[in-house]
C-alpha cells in the first residue's frame, strides 16, 4: 500500500439506468455517432461504470429514431468499439409519451411531447433493433395503459415518470404491468396534495422499484433517507448525466434548458435562475458516496443501490465487471472492462 492509499475495495461494476451523455458527449444530438458513443464509454468505466442505458429524452420523432440507430450500431460494434459493446445493455427511452403540465415534464421541450402511440412505440422497437430495454412514460395519458401491456409483452421495464398522474392511475399502471418509477421525487408537481399524491402512492406500492438522484442537488437528504427506508433493496441510483457531466464549471448552450451554469460543485442550473436545474452533471459513484457520507445506509448498501440491484432489474445474473476502489482518495483506481473485452 503506498503513501496516502487507504484500502482497496474490490467491487462489482457500476450500472447506471440513465445517462444522457458525457464529457460534451450528448446521445440526444444530431452528430453523434458510435465513435461518441464508445468515447463517452471510455470516459464512464473511468468511473466504475461497467454497464449503462444511454437514455433519450423527448425530441422529434425522427431524431429519435436517429439517435436509437447509433445506439443499436455501437451496441453491436463488436471488437470494433469493443467496450460499447460489452458497455451498452439497451437503451431508456424517457419520452415523449409524458406530461406535458409545467413541473412534471422537467426540462423536456413542450413542443415534442405527445401521447402514447402504438404505431411510433413500435418503430422505436424496431430501429432498436430489440434493444430498448426501458421506457418511461406518464400513466394518465390516454393509450398509455395499453403501452404499459406492450412493454410487457416485449420484456421491456416501463417505468412511472415525468407524471402527474392520480394515485388510482398508479395503482392501474401497477396492475397493467409498470415496474419501476423513474427519478422518483423529481419529475413531477412542485406542489402536490398532502395526503393522496403520485409520490406516496408509488412510495406504497411494494410492486414498484424506484431510482433517485443522489448528487446532493436533486433532492434534499430527508427525501433520500425517507425513500430507502420506504422502499428497502428495491431503491436504487442513477446519475441522469447530461453531456455536461465531467466538463469544466462555466456557462453554456444546450439544446435542453438553453443557457445553463455548470458550478463547481457539479449543480447545473438554468443561468439567472440557480433554483432550476437543467439536468445532472455529476457520476454514479458521487451518490453512492452521498448516500453513505449522509449515513443513510453504509457503503456496502449503497454499492449495491448502484450496481447489483439495477444489475438484477435488467435481468442480469450479476453486475458486469469488477472495479477496484480506494477508500482513501475515494476514486475508482482500475476497472476489469477493457477494449475488445
């Protein structure tokens, strides 16, 4: 053990449920190819992610399906963009079948959002390739019950999120086959009823898995305290890392929340208006050190809450690759995920 090392804790591989890009790497964007797609990966399982849905937010439909064909191909790319393809284990579609009410769609473009449709859920599937392996969607919506069956039927997760949904319309989504609830707390109403809402029905329902955000600026630490009591081994993370994620603190353009300000401590908020948030830009591993730091759970458990649990909502056996990491400097110090592997 060198000087300033402290123990070295072998553990399995990150896997992280939804990611929007990385390092100026953004799968919403027009350019992006499959060579984007394998740097942002090499950029990722730099931080112990071993295993990630990139995840598409609302946009044109034709964008979409653009964006989901790059992400099928690097997917595929075999020993050509080898960690992509050990990398990518499908793809979260977030939209555009979600409220289009202030508050619960968050920072998705009004202009994109629509009802659930058969007809374009199933393009989505087939530019996928198969690959889709999450969709979230708002179960007040017209047809989105019957989306929810389709899910079902193709084996893919269909999470509650970017809703304002009653709670009888989550305990029907509940029954017709919903699973999971997406970033759970954000996403929805600023103001909610004090006794019958959306977030304590899906807090109740046992059926339910749920993500959150644990980057210190998503939610308060009574919120993530109160979830994982709530909901035990069936709470887990994300990051919902835009492509601002591990780039320089400074102002920018985006094509989401238009000017933004990337602080130093990670907050990413609209410019002149620093209580909304334009999206995440901090890793996996800072919630898990969040979630133990705050003494909601020990590290042990909130490991898991980032990587065997999300593993086991994909069907996985087991999180794919090890990571090792230094207790000491708190940094991922190797990865088992190499090109070609």
């Amino acid at each position: 053990m060198t000087e300033g090392q402290g123990e070295v804790l072998e553990l399995p591989g990150l896997v992280d449920l939804q990611v929007n890009g990385w390092g100026g790497i953004d799968f919403n964007a027009p350019g992006l190819d499959a060579a984007g797609v394998e740097r942002a990966c090499e950029l990722l399982v730099a931080l112990g992610v071993t295993a990630f849905l990139p995840t598409l937010v609302t946009a044109p439909i034709e964008d979409m399906l653009r964006s989901i064909r790059v992400l099928r191909e690097a997917g595929e790319a075999g020993d050509s963009c080898g960690l992509s393809a050990a990398m990518v284990a499908g793809i979260h579609v977030e939209g555009p079948f979600i409220s289009p009410l202030d508050g619960p769609r968050g920072a998705h473009d009004l202009r994109f959002v629509r009802k659930p449709d058969m007809a374009v859920a199933e393009a989505f599937w087939r530019a996928s390739g198969g690959r889709i392996r999450m969709i979230t969607l708002a179960p007040e919506l017209a047809g989105a019950l019957d989306l929810i069956r389709w899910c079902v039927e193709k084996d893919i997760i269909a999470s509650i999120g970017h809703s304002a949904a009653e709670p009888d319309v989550v305990a029907r989504a509940v029954e017709a086959g919903a699973r999971l609830s997406t970033h759970l707390g954000n996403g929805c109403a600023p103001t909610l009823a004090r006794h019958r809402n959306l977030l304590w029905e899906q807090l109740a329902e046992d059926r339910l898995e749920a993500t959150m955000i644990a980057d210190g600026h998503h939610l308060p630490p009574s919120m993530l305290k109160t979830f994982v009591r709530a909901k035990g081994d069936r709470i887990m993370l994300v990051s919902d890392a835009t492509a601002l994620a591990g780039m320089k603190s400074g102002r920018y353009r985006e094509p989401i929340g238009g000017d933004v300000v990337l602080e130093d401590d990670g907050r990413l908020h609209v410019e002149g208006k620093p209580s909304i948030l334009a999206g995440a830009a901090l890793p996996l591993l800072r919630g898990v050190q969040n979630i133990a730091d705050l003494g909601i759970a020990d590290f042990a458990t909130a490991w898991s809450m980032a990587s065997t649990r999300p593993a086991r909502l994909l069907g996985m056996r087991e999180a794919p690759g090890t990571v090792s990491y230094d207790s000491a400097s708190r940094r991922i110090v190797a990865s088992s995920l190499t090109k070609g592997s």
